[in-house]
C-alpha cells in the first residue's frame, strides 16, 4: 500500500538522520583525538548499546507484525532475527569489552539487550490482537525502511568521505541530495 512505502522510506530516512547525528566510528588511534579523523573520540559503548537496543526492538515489532499477518511469514522473520543476533550480541558485547566495562555491567547490558526483540514482539502482536487498530502495513514498511538502511549503511559512507577542501557544507549538501531523494521516491506514489 501507499502507506506501507511512505512508512518504509521514513523509517530509512530517521535512522539516516540519526546516523548523521551521532556520528561515531571506532577509531584504532588510543589519543584523546583522532589524529587521522581530526575529531575527538567518543565513547561508543553505550550509544553502541542504545542503538542496537532501538534495532531489537524493531526487530521484534517486525516479527509481531509478521506473525500476526501470516504464521508463515511469522517463521520466516524469525529465523532471520535469531541468525543474526549472535553476530550482533557479539559485537555488542566487544565494543563494551574495548570500552573496560565490567563482567557484571556487560551481562546486564546483554540481558537488556536479548530482551528488546520479545518486548517488540509482544507489543505489536498484542496490539493487533487486543485491537489497538495498529496497520501492519505501516509497521512491516517502517520496519523495512529501517533494515533497508542498515542494509546501505556501508555504501553511504563512502558518499559521505568530505573533501578537507570541501568542508561541512559540502556533508550537508550530500545529507539534503539523499533525503531529497526520500522524498522524491515518497512522492511518486502518488504518480498513477
């Protein structure tokens, strides 16, 4: 439906926008700055956390959201989750390792983390059931825009490399030419 892709193209474009936002990367350099990025490094550990928090939960929604419009759909989604969320406990629990969290406050965060996907689930599959009138339509398609940027997150990068010459400007002109493609992509829908 309409609505499923101006959804899909929403959530692409807000996890774009928070990525341009709190940019971080993890830099090998131990200085307080980056020598080779000329920036300050950040501590990425909880925001590494909080983000891949946020993306559980998305997870989750999208499983209650295909569970509920077909169980084999349902069955699908999930074993794509559990696939991945070894790769992605993984690096969770390396990137707080780096950052000399504790044993005991890794574990937590873990636990924290593993319960994000069922909290999405159940939210969103008892919202269709209890009949909170939520369209699953609208929540696969955010969903989806979600993990099509995640999918592209690797190529935007290399869109965004400034030229020390360049300056910022040129970053903000790159940031407006994608979403102005968002919108472009938003609006043809409605071209019949």
């Amino acid at each position: 439906s309409r609505n499923a892709y101006i959804m899909a193209m929403a959530g692409f474009a807000f996890f774009y926008v928070i990525e341009q936002v709190f940019k971080t990367h993890f830099c090998p350099s131990t200085e307080h700055n980056c020598p080779e990025h000329g920036h300050s490094i950040e501590p990425i550990g909880f925001l590494s956390f909080a983000g891949i928090s946020i993306h559980s939960i998305i997870d989750g929604l999208a499983f209650g959201g295909a569970l509920a419009s077909s169980f084999k759909l349902g069955i699908l989604v999930a074993v794509a989750i559990i696939v991945h969320k070894i790769p992605d406990g993984f690096c969770l629990s390396t990137l707080l390792l780096c950052k000399k969290y504790s044993t005991k406050t890794i574990t937590l965060l873990l636990i924290m983390f593993a319960a994000m996907t069922p909290l999405g689930a159940v939210i969103t599959y008892y919202g269709f059931a209890y009949g909170l009138n939520i369209n699953i339509g609208l929540i696969l398609g955010s969903t989806a825009g979600s993990f099509l940027y995640v999918a592209t997150a690797d190529m935007l990068p290399e869109a965004h490399q400034v030229d020390k010459d360049a300056g910022k400007g040129n970053n903000n002109k790159i940031i407006l030419s994608v979403l102005l493609g968002i919108l472009i992509g938003c609006l043809s829908i409605f071209i019949e």
